[in-house]
C-alpha cells in the first residue's frame, strides 16, 4: 500500500479516496453475503463474513496511517478536524458491514417471501445511498481544482441532494419492512425477531451513515 504522507501532496482528498474504496469493498459484499443467507448457504456466509472483517480491517489500517500521517499544519481549505470527522463517518460504514456480517453468523433466521421481498428493497435503496455518498467523495478532488466553485461545485451539491433523497427511500421501505415484520411477529420465535431486528438497524444505519457524510461535507464545503 502506498504510503499516506506521499500522497497528502498531491490533494488532502486522495486518502480519504483510498479509504472510501476499501470501505466499498465492504459494503459490495453484503447483497451477496445476504444473498447466501436467504439460501441457508452457511458455509458461504460464514466465508463473506470474515472477508468482510478482513476487509474492514483493512480500512481501519488505512484510517490509522491517515490519523498518524495527517499533518497538524497542513494548508487547505479544509481543517484537520473536518477531514478528521469526514475519515471517522466513512470508518463507521465499513464497521456496520462488519456488524452486518457478523450478525448473519449467528443463527439461521425465518423469513417469508413478502418479508424477503421488501428487505430486498430496503438494501438496496441503502446500497445506492451508499454509492451516491462514495460518488461525492470521488468528486473531491476536481472540486478543490475548481477552488469549490463553478460547474463542480454544483455537481457535488446536486449528489449530495440526492445522497439525501435515497436516504428518504430507504426509511420508506424501512417502514414497510417493519410493518410486515410486526404483522407476523407471530409467526416467528422471538429470537428470530429480535435478529432480524437488529439486522435491519445496522443496514438502514448504512443509510444513515452515507447521509449524514455528505451532509457532513456540505458543512464543510460552506464553511470554506
């Protein structure tokens, strides 16, 4: 891995770059790992999930070498505290991945299909929040040449909109997959509901988590 500091010249964005891309790494996985989880595939599920923990492992070394290598002077528009807070937001999306992981390890939960149909949704307007936060970070650098004006400027307000609108979808689909979780609480075993439960949380905080990093960002952007 290319060292942290050789990089902070080129744009205080390019590690935090490196990083977004280890935490996708992350989060790419959970549709599959989830996948293999509706099919009673344990073995597959238990392999993603330490690839998922390697994974995020993985991010936390580079999050570590940006916290040690960051310079306490570094002139930029943005201050060492912001890019600080952006470095821990990404961090604790790949940690939900890893909560996620670890979570299907645990039990073989029951489903249904109307449950698995709506859950599917629900991830996957949690994955594309994700994936529009990442794009906003990968924007960064053609918005600093741009000295955060002009046409960049408006582009990386306009993903962060969006970032907010799929947000506002996935707590949407998080409200219908609930509904039907309640509607047959009866049909499971308490621990089955407790699970899925706390299944859910951690993949709508992934959500969560992408909203509240642009947002993050859009702060800071204005405060420039």
């Amino acid at each position: 891995m290319r060292s942290i500091l050789k990089v902070f010249g080129r744009s205080p964005f390019v590690p935090m770059q490196m990083h977004m891309e280890k935490v996708s790494s992350c989060v790419k996985r959970i549709p599959e790992i989830m996948d293999a989880y509706q099919h009673g595939d344990s073995e597959k599920v238990n392999s993603l999930s330490r690839k998922i923990s390697d994974l995020e492992y993985e991010a936390d070394v580079i999050k570590h070498d940006i916290q040690d290598n960051l310079p306490r002077s570094l002139f930029m528009p943005i201050d060492r505290a912001n890019l600080l807070r952006i470095l821990s937001i990404q961090d604790s999306i790949a940690n939900r991945a890893e909560n996620i992981a670890v979570l299907l390890t645990f039990k073989q939960a029951k489903s249904f299909p109307e449950f698995d149909k709506a859950f599917d949704d629900f991830l996957s307007r949690c994955i594309e929040t994700f994936d529009l936060a990442r794009s906003v970070i990968d924007q960064l650098d053609e918005l600093l040449e741009s000295g955060f004006g002009g046409v960049e400027a408006k582009t990386v307000r306009t993903l962060i909109d969006e970032v907010a609108r799929k947000e506002y979808e996935s707590d949407l689909c998080l409200r219908e997959l609930l509904r039907i979780l309640l509607a047959n609480e009866d049909n499971i075993s308490y621990g089955d509901f407790f699970l899925w439960t706390r299944i859910i949380r951690q993949v709508g905080s992934i959500a969560d988590r992408s909203d509240n990093l642009t947002a993050t960002l859009r702060m800071t952007l204005d405060a420039s």
